[in-house]
C-alpha cells in the first residue's frame, strides 16, 4: 500500500511514538496531576515535558500557554467562541476549513459577529491588501491557516500577522496543515493564538491536539470540570493552562505527540521541508501533462505544504480515489475535503479533488509508482 | 507497586488493550470517515465496532447515539451545555464531581439557570424524596452521578430516573465512576443522557470518553468543525453522531475503549462487581478497627462502587497517602477530589480524604498488605 493521505492523519509514525506510546501505558499511565504518588507524578512529568517540546518547537516561551486539546477542532473552537464576543468583526478567508467557518458562520447566524471572508485567488492566494482593507474598528480578530488542507496553498501568515500587530487585532493560526513541515515561530508569526492537530505532520497519534494561547488574549473556557487545581472552587481556575484542560488528559496521546516531535527535530525539520518538496515537484512534473488533468496546488516549495490536488476533466474524483486504491493500492482522498469555500475558490465545488498528501516516510519509488498509475488511469478514463 | 488509585485512571488494562491499540496505531490508523481507500475504511469501521460493543454493554439500542468525546468532563459539558437554556431549572445533588458543578454553577452565575443542590447524608446518601419535592414547573434536567470519586457511595439512579421520567424532565447521569463496575442498562436507568469516561473501570486507555444521547433530547453542539458529512455546508450537520463529533477522532483510544469493555463482558460483569466488592470489604474490615481511623465509605455492595475513603483524625490526608507511597510503595490519592460539596457532605471539607480505590486486576495480597502497611502507619501516627 503506497499511503498518501497524510494531509488527513499522518501514517506511519515514527517508531518510536508507538514504543513510548506503550511504555507509558504499560509501565505509567497513571493521572497526571491529581495525586501524589510515583506514577502519577511520572504521567504528570510527561505531560510537561511535551509542553516543553511543543513550546521549544513553536518558540512559544512559556509551556504554561500551551493547552492540550483532543485536536486541532476543539483547539480553534476554544479561541473562537472563548474570545469573541457580541459585537466583534472577525476577518478570516475563503481557504479555511469547516473547523473555522463552522463555528464562525454559527457564530454570525447568532448575530454575536460580522464576518468577513476574504476570497483567494484560484490558486487560493491571498492579497492581504484585502485583508487591510477588510478591517474595521471593531475588528476583534483576524483567523487564517497556514496552509490550504484543499491544495497545500501556503498563507502569507507572517504579512497578516504584522497588520494584526499593527492595528491591535488578535491573530488566530490555523495550523492544521503545515506544522511539522516547516520552521514555525509563533512569535515570529506573530501569532497570538496558534491551533494544531497531534496526528498530522506532528507525526504523533491522533486524539491530541494543542492551543498556544499569549498573554494577551483574554478567554473564557468551553468547558469546565476537574482540573486538578483549586479542587475548593465551584469555578475553573483562571490559571493556564488548567483553565483550558478540563478533565483528565489524554497522557499516552501527549506522550506521542513529544516523540513524534522530537523525531522531527533530529531528522531536522527544513530536511523534512525539503524531502517532502522534492516529492511534491516529482509528483506534480510526473502528472502534469497527462491527458485531460487539472492541477489544483502549485510547484512552489514556498506555496506548498505537501498536497497535490487534481482532477482528470469530467471524472468524478470520487471514481479516480477509487480506481488508485482498487487497482493500484494507492490511498488519497477525493470529494470535498472539509471546506467548502476553498473548493469554490479553486473552482471544484461541484466535482471536489482527488488529494494527494506526502509524509516524510513517503519514497521516491511509491511517487513514481503513483506517476505509473495516474498514467495508466487517465489512459482508462 | 500497589496501584489503588483506579477511581483516577484504571491501571494496568488488559494485555490485549494495549495490543490491539498498538496494531491499529501500525497497521491501520487512517482518518476514519474521511476518505474512502482501505485504510480510512478499515479505521472507520474499528470506531464503528466500538460504537456497537459500547451500545450493547449499556442497553443504548442505536449505537449511532453513542458519541465519542475526550474525556467524561467533555461529554458532561455537551450535555449541560448543549440542552440548557435560560429559564431552566436544574436539579443536582452535593456528590457531583467539579465536572457537573463547575458547569452548572457557571449557568447559574450567568442568570441562566436555577439549580437545586439536593444534599446528601453523612456517606453521601441521597433521600429521593428530596428529589422529588425540589421539581419544580421549569424544571429541565435532573443531574446525578452514579457513584461518588470521594466515597464511592452508589446513588439511587434507577428510582431517580422513575421519577424524571414520570415528571417529563432529562436525566442525565454521569457514570464516570461505576461504569465498568456493575450492570448498567439505560434503558432501565431511564437515562436520557449517560456520560462516561474510557479510561476508568472500562478499562480503556485516556483520551477516551462517550455521551448517550437518546433520541428525545434536543442538543446544541458546544463544538463545531469537520465531520466529514454534508461537508459543503457552512453549518453543523444535525446527524447523529456527527453533530457532536468535530474533527479527528481517537481511534487508537476508541478501540482501547472497545476492547476494554470485551474484556469485562468476557470476565462478565457481575463477577467483577462481587471480586471487586471483596477486596473493598477485606480492606475495610481490615482497617476499620484502627486506632483514630475514621471511614467514609460504606462496606455494602450495594452502595460502593469500589472506594474507601478514611482519615487518621487530625492527622493529614496528603501525609497519610505520601506515606503509603514512599514507605509502602501504595498508590493512593489524598486531599480534596474535585468535589468539593462532596466533602461538605461526609464533613471532610477541610482534611480532604485518603481514597483507596480498587481495580479488577488488584490482588488479595495486595489488599493484605495494604492492611499491613496501614496498621504500622496508625502506629507510627
């Protein structure tokens, strides 16, 4: 099987995720922080410790802001509807996913927000003029993803998060697709809030998720339970990060996410940018003269996280999925890939795309043999 | 290590939990429900067996109804939070976890919600009479716990739910403490809503929890995002479960989850229930006679899910569980539980409790020696 849906769940992990994941089961897995016994306090310990990995990783500074979630969707609807209040202009784009526009097109049903979506280009570039001209004055937040999880388009985050700064709006990242593929740096970002999955390019299992949340933002929580801390009161702490992590945590999840984290960082994460890249460009240059196709991503490592999306005119990219797995074992996904307004930007809400995804373990052999069954399939069609 | 802390996280799990995460993680850990190629299939239909054994072990009838949260706290906060609205009155009793109380406590600081606290006796029993007679017009939802984490007392559920159902008001229990450890049936329960976490007596890893939600109850997701149905809409989709679903799921965890409860259906349940029930009952028979040891627990089977709780008078939980630590190598927890009206109620609001919870893989010896290492720290006292 040649896995290329990594854009959905990362797959294989590393090795050693699956090895630490089942030594802290097995030999820990106890609650971490709510007793005061040896293996509580392990689990509690590895439980800080990826808060420091991810906040090395991200150059987040304080481990403290770094709240684990079940994923990145809990992450963005905790900075959504845990900012905004009524009365707030939002500004987000037209590449997002159903994980922003959902619980913002929610939130501006209810009258609480206006909205402003700001429409790529058929590429789904961004003119972040569009963003500037966008703003107003009760402009509380501006939300964007890093990248495209439709074609890997890559967002001009570091320009959007210079005019957040600028004119005091707070800047929500939607990581989902990117992190793990390139150097990130919140505080070069500029980001203020800064969303992402465990088991995407993070390369850890799925079930956790993380929020970074700066000193800046005020926030109330989604949901409130035991945290652990202040046991007396009938309200959540307002101590990070127990005040966002209600209940017991997913400790084996965050165990796996440190070691999928640190394995990027000793295979080195440009190295990572760049093998992916060199698996995208031999895709793409294998396939883009077939007959009949349609690219949706681009040949740029600049802007591109690691997706190809195509179609063959006139064939159902339902039928295509299926035609790579059935005949060749190749698995990608089709149809509409979560977000809505991206495939209308890109033009293929009616037909969706079949989505290739590169991870770091993909070879250069299973692109070629892809290259060989794309080849074949549009002979077919 | 003797690990009587299971109330907190059950440890160790069965052998074939940790396998069957590990083989899924390696060998199928696809998105389930987001593409169609054998992976995705194969992860999908993992979470879907789940679904049917979760259904069959507690009575629910359409496992589509069973919806797969992070944690308990998570599924309580969807109940609480998606089904109450302004005007609703709520009936609650002193025993509840900070995750029913946090919750509800908040809506009623809001102005949203009126709530009755129904106060428990010195163990924690509730006189249902209470119940009944605090219903009011605007009555909506009657909260209760199965169990309580701080003493283990079994709440009278089933005559609760008689009365909800009479009355025409939800029932909603949280059975984070007992389920796993006794039959449960929501339909006999009469539950309207049943929450539970993975990781307690169903053996499951952490990072995994549900919420029954039966077809009578009108629900309002606290969370919105991907589900990967109806993908072109900007909004929620109404289905179930996927209106309550957003993002990735836990697959490794909901097949722990699964295999977690197909070990206690293989053990049977019951015999869990009476094994259980002996080791609490040599345990304390063993201590109850201790110099200055005062009990908060009861030794009935009928009325404890599988917990003692005591204090040395005057003497400090917290040194009490540290020194069954690091003397005696026992994993107990001490202090406030994170029910904090619960220890109002057994009077221990200032002291906390020493809570030895037992797990199905404890052994006789353990308990002995559990005794052994109690009498030598009564003396030392």
């Amino acid at each position: 099987m040649i896995y290329l849906d990594n854009a959905a769940t990362s797959y294989p992990k590393p090795e050693r995720v699956y090895d630490e994941m089942l030594l802290c089961m097995k030999e820990f897995c106890a609650n971490p922080g709510r007793a005061g016994h040896e293996l509580a306090i392990k689990s509690g310990r590895a439980v800080h410790e990826t808060r420091e990995i991810v906040s090395r990783f991200f150059n987040i500074g304080n481990p403290m802001r770094v709240v684990f979630t079940k994923n990145a969707t809990e992450a963005l609807n905790i900075a959504i509807n845990g900012v905004l209040k009524t009365g707030d202009h939002v500004i987000t784009t037209s590449m997002e996913h159903n994980s922003v526009l959902r619980p913002l097109k929610t939130l501006e049903k209810e009258n609480i927000i206006e909205l402003t979506i700001v429409r790529g280009n058929y590429f789904g570039e961004i003119d972040i003029m569009d963003i500037e001209r966008s703003i107003k004055k009760n402009t509380k937040m501006i939300i964007c993803s890093l990248s495209s999880n439709v074609n890997g388009i890559i967002m001009p985050i570091i320009d959007i998060g210079k005019i957040a700064e600028d004119k005091g709006i707070l800047f929500l990242v939607d990581a989902s697709q990117g992190a793990g593929s390139m150097k990130l740096d919140v505080q070069e970002i500029k980001a203020d809030m800064f969303a992402f999955p465990g088991h995407k390019g993070l390369l850890g299992p799925q079930g956790i998720g993380a929020l970074y949340v700066s000193e800046k933002v005020k926030i109330t929580p989604i949901m409130r339970g035991g945290t652990g801390s202040r046991s007396e009161s009938f309200y959540q702490p307002e101590i990070f990060p127990d005040m966002l992590e209600s209940g017991t945590l997913n400790t084996p999840g965050i165990v796996g996410l440190g070691f999928g984290i640190k394995f990027i960082e000793s295979f080195g994460i440009d190295n990572i940018r760049i093998y992916k890249h060199m698996l995208v460009k031999r895709l793409y240059e294998g396939i883009e003269n077939l007959s009949g196709i349609k690219l949706y991503s681009l040949n740029d490592i600049n802007k591109n996280s690691g997706i190809i999306s195509f179609n063959f005119i006139g064939i159902d990219s339902t039928k295509v999925s299926f035609m790579l797995d059935s005949m060749c074992g190749i698995a990608s996904r089709s149809g509409l890939h979560c977000a809505p307004l991206a495939h209308e930007t890109i033009g293929t809400k009616a037909s969706g795309t079949v989505r290739l995804s590169v991870g770091c373990f993909n070879t250069i052999k299973e692109i070629d043999v892809t290259i060989e069954a794309l080849k074949r399939i549009s002979q077919m069609l």
